[in-house]
C-alpha cells in the first residue's frame, strides 16, 4: 500500500511540475501574460548581442509588434507588399510553421517614418490567436492558422498608425479603436466573435494606448487612456466605474497596476506650446535662440536659401522623422504658412503628468484618490513597469528614472543611459535586472537592486520598436529586420 502512495504522490509531483512549466512557457499579450512587462522568476544573461549567448537569428517580414510566445510556438505580425501578415514560428530555432495573408481593406497613410500597419500585439491563449489590424479588423485564427472568425472595421486612418493591441480575458477580448469621430472600446466573444458590449468615445481623439485588465477586489476593471483622462470600465457591461482627468491629451502609454494601485501618464507635445515643441523635437545641437524665432529657425536650416525647409536640410530627430506630418499641403516644402504654429501655438488641455490612483473610487475621482504625480522626464511611448514597490519610467532621449510606488518619492530620476533618440519598446523587468531596449539598437541591462546601475549595454545594430518577451529563460527580440532569441549557452 505504501508502495502504491508513493506512486501516487510521485505521478501527481510530476503532473504538477508539468503544469507549472506548461504555464511557465507564455508570453500571451502586448507586455506579457499579465501585461505587467515582469519576468519574476526567469535567469537570462546579462550579455547578449549577434556574438554573445545568441541561440538563434531569423529574418522576418517589417513590422513593430511585440512577440507574443505558447509553449512552443511565437506569433507576431508583419507588413509587406500591400499584405498584413500572421507568422507563426518555431521557439526552438525559429523556423517557420505557417504564415498567413490578409489584403489591406484600404492604404494607411503615415506621416511618421517609424510607422507601420503592423504596430499591434496579437493575444493568445490555448484555443486561439487574436490578430487586430487598423486596415482590416480583428482576426481570431487557431494554433495552426486556421480561421475561426474575423470581423472588418473601417480602415483607422491614423497619422502615425495604429497602437492599441487587443487583451484577452477568459473568453473576452477587449480592443480600444481611437480614431477621430469612430472611437469605442468594444467587448468582444473570443469563441464565437459576437460582440457583447461597445462604449462610443466620441469626445475622445486619435491614441496609441492599449486597455488594461484590472482585477482588484473580486471585480475586473477595463481601464483605458486617452485624450485627458483615464477611466475604468465593469468589464461585464462596459458601464463607467470611474474617471480621472487633467491628464496628457494624446497618449501612447498603458497603464499597469501593483495591487490597489493603478499607474497611468506620459509626455505628449499637444501640453507644450509651439517653440517648445521644436526644442523637444531636436537630438541635434540646435542653438536654443534658433528655435525661438522663426526668421533665426529658417536661416539656420534653409541650405539652399529659398526660404523653405526641405526634410533632407535636416538633422536625424524627430522633426525630420514626422516630416510628412509638417508638410501639411503634401509638396515636399516646409514653408512659412506651415511653421509659424510652432512659434505661436498654444499648448491642448491637459497636463504632461504620470499619477498613481487608489482603487476603489466612482464617478470622476480626480480629486480623491489620486495619490501622487510626477512632472519630470516622463515617457513618450514606453509604458512605465512596476515591481516590488518601485515604478520604472524611460523618457526619449535617454533618460531613467525610479520611484517610490507607494509616495512617488524618487530612488533616482533623469539618469542617463547614454543613448538619444527614441524609446518605443517598453521596458521588462527580469528577476533583479531592467532590460531597456532602445530605438537606435541597444538594450540596457539595469540593476534593480540598490541605486541606479547600467550592468551592460547590448548593441544589436537593428533598430528596435518592439517589446521583448521572456520564457523559459530566454529573451525573444524583435528588431527592424530579424527576430533574436538570447540565453545562456552553458
């Protein structure tokens, strides 16, 4: 009998650690399973690059979706040849399983050079993949390709592409569609596609945020930004639960929680005026009093001297990147009529801020259960990451910062990292390090424990827009040409 016990206990001992490590091998959404950006219990090396513990390299399609990993298969999204692309690949040495293409229900015009069609994170779970393009819809296919359901949206023609990633919950899947005049955050059956509940935004502009899945106290919040404000949703019938507002008017970041508190804000250029602006707009070493006065900015940037700027007359910076967007007649010239506003135009409502909020408010709560805010070097596009009671933030140009979850209170703030330009992936946070990749080709390991520390700086040579993803104590990287998988080789 005793025997037949230890049996027992030995088979369900090895059930058990057969589960754990089945549940270990996800990275199922946009910042992870939980969409926290946190890798607890996962050893990955600190050195990593084309020549250090690369376990495999393979080219992939164009496109700034973050990997997203079940068991042993990675799906991501890419864009070439007028066609939206779902790859599925092997995790064990990249290899190709199937790939499947959908025709653009229409052409996305982007006036940023770092767009693409291909911005969204897919979700998964063990039934199905959740696909959303801007251009053609939201698409659930099975772990081989096959198509489950699809719905076709209007092609969101937004100026620099289409951020928001769908997030799956149970047997619910959330999509967040800011598009001026069309916004909704809609609810959808992730078995059968049937639309369950749809909340119209139609005070609400064109946004780059994701929703996020709060569940606190027995109840699931679906909580999303956008255009001033953050508000919560019951994620059974899409019924407001409550509102902050006084914040960024246009927003890439997502919010994220640590227990009753939820994290949510960023930098935006519409809450700074003109001339600021263009001060924010150059990595370049640009005279301050150039970008005070017009007739000075054009004389300092007009290389043919014909009283107009042309986007080859400028430095590598953002200005130069959202030329198109500057251009607002389409003729290649960047003339007068089109400058002016960024020496006279007043800064949108709304605040550049990041705040922590108390759970457990209703109605518009911004006066009550906003805990603290911070103002200095906040992110643009990377989402903050909170753990063990410490919020990360990383602000374009290169600058970290760490502070206090519960008082704001800063560890350290504004350090540098020696690396300008922009930071699009969000940050993860690895067992004791911070893995800050940044658009120019390089990730930053940082220690996490004690004061701030780079440990190792990575050049990959790609530019990265990505998020990374992290099982199995590997990280899965995504860069503008390959995707890159990093361990330990002992």
């Amino acid at each position: 009998m005793k025997i037949i016990i230890l049996s027992l206990t030995s088979l369900l001992l090895v059930f058990s650690n057969l589960i754990a490590e089945d549940q270990a091998i996800r990275w199922a959404q946009f910042r992870g399973t939980d969409g926290l950006a946190v890798a607890p219990d996962q050893n990955v090396p600190t050195q990593f690059g084309p020549n250090k513990n690369l376990l495999w390299k393979v080219e992939v399609l164009p496109g700034h979706s973050s990997p997203v990993i079940w068991k042993d298969r990675i799906f991501l999204t890419a864009y070439a040849k007028s066609e939206l692309k779902v790859l599925c690949l092997n995790r064990k040495d990249g290899s190709e399983i199937w790939k499947k293409s959908f025709k653009a229900q229409g052409k996305e015009e982007f006036q940023h050079e770092d767009s693409s069609p291909a911005i969204p994170t897919p979700c998964v779970d063990s039934k199905r993949l959740i696909i959303y393009f801007g251009a053609y819809g939201l698409i659930a296919l099975d772990h081989d390709g096959e198509m489950i359901w699809e719905k076709k949206f209007p092609v969101a023609k937004n100026p620099f592409g289409f951020g928001a990633s769908p997030i799956l919950d149970g047997d619910s899947v959330y999509l967040l569609r800011d598009v001026v005049g069309l916004s909704t955050l809609s609810c959808w059956n992730a078995e059968t596609g049937q639309r369950k509940w749809e909340v119209p935004r139609p005070e609400i502009g064109v946004n780059y945020s994701s929703p996020y899945v709060w569940k606190r106290n027995g109840v699931t919040e679906i909580v999303v930004g956008g255009s001033g404000k953050l508000e919560s949703f019951n994620a059974e019938d899409g019924k407001e639960i409550w509102v902050v507002t006084n914040l960024p008017a246009f927003v890439c970041t997502s919010p994220v929680s640590s227990g009753n508190q939820l994290i949510f804000g960023g930098w935006t250029t519409s809450n700074i005026p003109g001339n600021e602006r263009l001060v924010t707009g150059f990595d370049a070493d640009v005279p301050r009093e150039v970008l005070k006065d017009l007739s000075k900015f054009v004389d300092h940037f007009d290389k043919n001297k014909d009283k107009k700027i042309q986007r080859s007359e400028l430095p590598d910076s953002r200005v130069r990147d959202v030329f198109k967007y500057l251009d607002k007649n389409r003729n290649g010239d960047w003339e007068d009529f089109e400058m002016k506003p960024f020496f006279n135009q007043k800064a949108a409502p709304g605040r550049n801020v990041l705040v922590a909020i108390r759970g457990g408010g209703r109605g518009n709560i911004t006066k009550t259960h906003v805990m603290w805010e911070h103002k200095r070097a906040l992110p643009y596009v990377a989402s903050p990451v909170v753990h063990q009671g410490k919020v990360y933030y990383v602000k374009k140009g290169g600058l970290i910062s760490c502070v206090s979850s519960e008082n704001g209170k800063p560890f350290y703030q504004a350090k540098r990292l020696g690396l300008g330009g922009e930071y699009y992936a969000t940050p993860v946070l690895v067992k004791d390090k911070l893995l800050v990749p940044a658009e120019r080709g390089t990730v930053f390991v940082l220690s996490t424990d004690g004061p701030f520390e780079i440990l190792e700086r990575n050049q990959i040579g790609e530019g990265l827009y990505a998020t990374p993803a992290v099982v199995d104590n590997k990280i899965y990287l995504r860069s503008s040409k390959h995707l890159w998988a990093f361990g330990s080789r002992s």
